[in-house]
C-alpha cells in the first residue's frame, strides 16, 4: 500500500505514529511490512499513509473507532512488534490519537508528471 | 525544524497534509522551507513534523485551535503557494484536520545509536 489514502467522509479516527530510527536493522523492514499488511486486515482499518526521510518516519493509520483503535494497540503479534521497537529500532517516537473532522482531496495535474 | 514535535498536553489540533509530488521543481524547496518557517510565526501554532519519500509526503502542523488552523489557511502568502502547489507541484493531495485527543511520547535506545 502506498499514496494517499482512500478513505470515507469523516469523522474517522487517525494514529499518527512518528519516530526516528536507529542504526539497527535486525528485520526492521519486514516486520514493518508484515504490521502494515496485518493492521489492514483488523475490524475497522480504513487506511494508511506512511513516509520516511533520513530524519523522521510518519506512518498514519486511520480507523472508525477509538475501540479499533485499542484493539489494534492489544493485538499480540503488533505487541511483540513494539517492543522490538522500543529495544532495536526507535531512538524515540511518538504516538498521538487524533479524531479527523474534516477532510479535503485534491487531484491535480494529471496532465503534469 | 526537524524531528518528533515537542507539543503541550492535547487536547490540540492537527492538520495533517499528505501529497504526491509532480516532477517540478520551480522554486519547491525554498517555498516549502519559507512555508515550514512561516507557519511557525503564526498565532496558535504549536508544531511541525514533516516526512517525504520516493512515494509520499506527510507534513503535520500542529495548532492551539481550529481557528489558528483558518487563519494559517487563510494567509495571503500561504495561498500564493497553495495556489503554485496545484498548478505546478502536487500531483495530489489531502488535507485532513483532526483533534488529538491523547498523546504518549517514547525516548527510548539513548545509548543505541
């Protein structure tokens, strides 16, 4: 899954997880991978959105619930993922639950590649 | 400005930008960087956190209220290069303004970098 996601009218439910990374690899990439292929596949995912540059890494997941939410942060094989993050591959990060009320799609320049 | 965003306790708003860019440069890196610095002096605003790949870019501002969020959207320099972002820069994009309701910042691997 990649670009912009394609989501309902709000409200929705947005996690927006940011982080820095350290040196470590040890499976990183698969394993985020394999968290983004199975959070799709959660009761009330809507969508996703991730980017990362030398800096930082955004990843925002979008639900219909904060209870999806919830059950998505409890889901056994994502917990075994976040301590893994927690003691390889994140200096440090963030995690903020944010309800989205509005929303604006634009598509643009399909002529201006 | 780089990196995780030190903000106050929310309740706080978000405005989170996602876009695909096109192949034009014309001025995008000063434009954005003049945009980053400008938004910053604006009342309400809290914080930024911005991330680009091959695929995506995730910009997050951060703001005391939804009205700082109109105001921002509403400044005459910032709709010169909302303008130039459609025409020129952004294939697509989104626009999706959130509350953040909760917020758990990590620091974490100090000593493992």
């Amino acid at each position: 899954m990649s670009g912009i996601a394609k989501l309902p009218q709000p409200p929705y439910y947005a996690a927006i997880f940011t982080s820095q990374r350290t040196n470590v690899d040890k499976g990183y990439g698969r394993m985020a991978e394999k968290m983004e292929e199975l959070a799709s596949q959660q009761k009330g995912f809507l969508g996703i959105e991730s980017a990362r540059d030398h800096e930082l890494g955004i990843t925002i997941s979008y639900w219909d619930s904060l209870e999806a939410i919830k059950s998505w942060k409890d889901n056994s094989a994502h917990k075994v993922a976040q301590e893994k993050g927690k003691s390889e591959w994140y200096k440090n990060f963030s995690v903020r639950i944010s309800k989205v009320e509005k929303a604006y799609i634009f598509e643009v320049n399909e002529d201006n590649n």
